[in-house]
C-alpha cells in the first residue's frame, strides 16, 4: 500500500510527479554549468534568422511566469479559462530584453524554485493528475499533461541550446560532421 507521499508523487510506471520534477528541479543548473560566464560569442545571435540563446532564455522566463503553473492551479482550482497562456513563439531578437546570460540565468533558477516550491506546497495527489479544463485554444488539458510538456519543454530547449553552439562549429569540424548527429538537426 503507498503512503500518502507517494500517492502524492506516483501515478504509473511511465510517469510520475517525481521524475517529472527531478528533470525540472535539475534545468537551471543545467543551463548554468552550459552558459554561465561564457563569451558573448556563444550566447549572441549569428544572424537575424537564427534563434538565439537569450531568446530563448527570456522565452523560458515568460513561460515560468505565465504558463505553467497558473494554468496547473486553474485546472485544480476548477477556473474556467479563458486561454493558455504559452508561449509558442520566441520574441524577435530586437524586443528580447538586454541582459547579461548570467542575469537570466539567475532569474529563471529564482522563478522556477518559486514554481516548485508551490507546487509542493499544493500537495497534487494521483486522483488530480487526470482532472482536466477545457482551453479554449487547446481543448482539454490534464494536469498530467502539463506537467509533462513542462518537463519535455525544458529537454527541448536544452537541446536546442546545445544545437544552437553545436552549430557555431559546423564548418570547423569538416568531414566529422557527418557522424555528429547534433549537426543535422
């Protein structure tokens, strides 16, 4: 029989709360080790076509303040929401706030230990992972599924970090580039 921590944490063997959160705990160390104190030549943009580091450092920040969380709390508070406010698009390079990365950095670890401790203190149980609100832009969402896409959206732009500085030496590593699988994406 589980105790009431774990009831809180598990739901099945593909997903529980806890793994979800060792992922979400772990991003901005992450991001920090791989960009913290680096030159501006890793974190500016090449050009006005190319996602950059800062863009998508300020995306994460926008979606820490605005998406995840408060529509977690509107489906367990039982709102009707209007519409989910993610994030789908990065800001133009031009309308990006100038920090510093390190700046960033730090205000997405702040904002996001914020999130976590909430979500701790809300105690989610299994029985309120499936509950489920209608968006209006997305249909039904459990809180399942956001928690989830929350995780998976942080991997996912970790990735697309590593690409990103990947790719600033695509040239550079000449006929190796064919057995480096981060270049091809």
């Amino acid at each position: 029989m589980r105790t009431d921590q774990e009831n809180t944490l598990h739901s099945d063997d593909s997903f529980t709360l806890r793994k979800c959160l060792e992922i979400l705990e772990r991003t901005p160390t992450v991001l920090k080790t791989l960009l913290a104190d680096l030159s501006g030549d890793w974190t500016a943009s090449t050009s006005d076509h190319e996602v950059g580091i800062h863009q998508i450092m300020h995306y994460l920040i926008l979606n820490e303040e605005d998406t995840w969380l408060p529509n977690i709390k509107t489906i367990l508070d039982g709102h009707r929401p209007s519409l989910l406010g993610l994030y789908e698009k990065l800001m133009p390079p031009e309308e990006v706030p100038d920090k510093a990365i390190n700046s960033l950095l730090k205000e997405f670890k702040f904002l996001r230990e914020l999130n976590l401790a909430e979500i701790r203190r809300l105690q989610i149980q299994l029985s309120n992972l499936n509950v489920t609100e209608d968006f209006s832009i997305w249909g039904k969402l459990s809180v399942k599924e956001l928690m989830a896409s929350w995780m998976v959206h942080d991997l996912s732009h970790i990735a697309k970090i590593s690409r990103i500085m990947a790719n600033r030496y695509e040239t550079e590593v000449g006929k190796w580039s064919q057995h480096l699988d981060i270049l091809k994406y």
